[in-house]
C-alpha cells in the first residue's frame, strides 16, 4: 500500500534511537495516536511516527475497506516501519497489538508495546465475556461492526472506550472521529485462533493492561503476556483508550520507562566496549 498516512513527530534535536512507530486499533486511526502522544513522546526526544492502516484515517483503500484483511493490516505496519530512519519500537493499541504481534513475528524489531491489545488467540473469550459483563454496549459494538458509526449510541462507545473520569464532551469529539472497520478483519480474527502467530521469545514485549478495560480486562491481559513469556502491567483507573484517558500521561511515561530501561539500555555499549 503505497499511499499510507504517516503523522510524524520528531525532536527538536538529536533524536534518542530507536524510532517509535503506534499502531491504532480498529474503528479508529492515526490521529489516535497525535492527540496526545506523539507530541509527548517528540518533546522527549523521541522520533514518534502513527501510521493508518489501509482503509483507515487519510491512507487510501477506504473505499475498499471491507476487502482488506490482517495480514495487510500487517504488510502497512512493515512498510511503515521501513519508510524509517531505524527499525523502530512497534507500539501496538487494542486490534494493532494483534498487528504488532504478527509483525514482530515477519521482521526483526528492537521491542513491541501491547496496549490494551488483542489476545494471540483472538477475540472470541473477550466478546462473550463482553456480552456478560455489559449486554448494552455488547449490542451497541455489534451494531457499529455491522451498520458503520452511524448505527450506534455514541454514549455506549464512550464506556467501551474510557474510564468514568472523561469528560463527556471531550470523550463526544473523539467518538466523532471512529470510523467502521473492516468486517474480513473482524472475522480473521473474531473467533478462537488455536495456532497464534506470536513474536520470538527473544523479542522484548510489554504487555499493558487497564484496569478499567471493559473490551481486555485483567484475565485477557495476563493470558496475553502468558502467551508471550512476561508479566503484564496495569494502570490504575484507566479505560481502553489509556492514551487519550485522563491520566495518559501516566501511560506514556510507563511505556518511554520501560523503553528506555529494555532497548535503549541493551543498544548501549558496555564499559569494556568503549
């Protein structure tokens, strides 16, 4: 896909090594991702890039959004990726952790960041426990999947999506900018995945959970970083959507944190080395 969206923010100077490239989840883009953390991220010295997957934001496709499945979704993040200046970090939010997952799998990537991501082995115990835990919002999804963002009760999104401490007003502008997803996506991985693609255990892998997630709560999370060797980390008092939340912040210092303490560290020379 040759025209995707890529928002970019860089430093003013030098910038720290690795790049960082986020992923969205679905229903959503790029932008996710610019309202709050890429400036962070930029202002600390880091080259932060959010790619839209095909079909999605300002990337081209979306006319033909419901023919693209997960393994494109997986080809957009690789030709992002490479558009870059180093392989980067892939940071990877709720349908693009599953993306990030299958992409460390393809390429060799310094790190990946889970953020209220899929499970390897899909979406199947995460829906039913859903339509347990809140019928209303379980219907509410399954209508935006099927009738696209016109069909659904964008109060019900908003409790899907964020902690009871965002603002109505401001959780209203951002449900204003979902979008539908692609139904091949949905149904690639909607169901049990009994053969995961999972990254090499030798990749590091922070698995970050929220608290507060209705769509990933605590047991999808640690089943997640089970999968893949770790332990998980959950913010206190966040919803899905922990970067746009109202301590995002908190979010984004746990994620440059551990970035910097896995990958900078190791890219560093050793005193003997010098």
């Amino acid at each position: 896909m040759s025209n995707l969206e890529i928002i970019s923010r860089r430093p003013s100077g030098t910038a720290k090594m690795p790049p960082l490239l986020f992923v969205h989840g679905a229903f959503s883009g790029a932008w996710i991702w610019d309202a709050k953390f890429l400036p962070w991220f930029a202002e600390r010295g880091w080259e932060a890039h959010a790619v839209s997957l095909r079909g999605h934001g300002n990337s081209e496709g979306g006319d033909r959004l419901h023919d693209f499945g997960i393994a494109d979704y997986v080809d957009d993040v690789l030709e992002a990726a490479g558009r870059l200046s180093a392989p980067p970090v892939l940071i990877g939010h709720s349908m693009g952790g599953i993306v990030v997952q299958r992409a460390l799998a393809k390429r060799r990537f310094p790190a990946g960041v889970l953020m209220a991501s899929t499970p390897p082995y899909g979406l199947l115990t995460s829906t039913m426990g859903l339509a347990w835990r809140s019928p209303y919002v379980f219907q509410q999804m399954s209508m935006l999947m099927a009738f696209g963002e016109s069909a659904f009760d964008p109060d019900a999104i908003r409790r899907a999506m964020f902690s009871d401490k965002m603002p109505r007003d401001e959780a209203a502008q951002y449900d204003s900018r979902m979008q539908e997803e692609s139904r091949r996506v949905l149904l690639d991985i909607g169901g049990w995945i009994p053969f995961p693609v999972l990254p090499p255990r030798d990749t590091p892998v922070l698995v970050m959970g929220a608290e507060e997630d209705l769509l990933f709560p605590r047991a999808e999370i640690v089943a997640t970083a089970m999968a893949l060797g770790t332990q998980p980390v959950f913010m206190p008092g966040m919803g899905h959507a922990m970067m746009l939340e109202q301590d995002w912040q908190a979010a984004a210092e746990r994620v440059e944190g551990w970035i910097a303490a896995t990958v900078t560290a190791e890219a560093a020379p050793s005193a003997s080395a010098v």
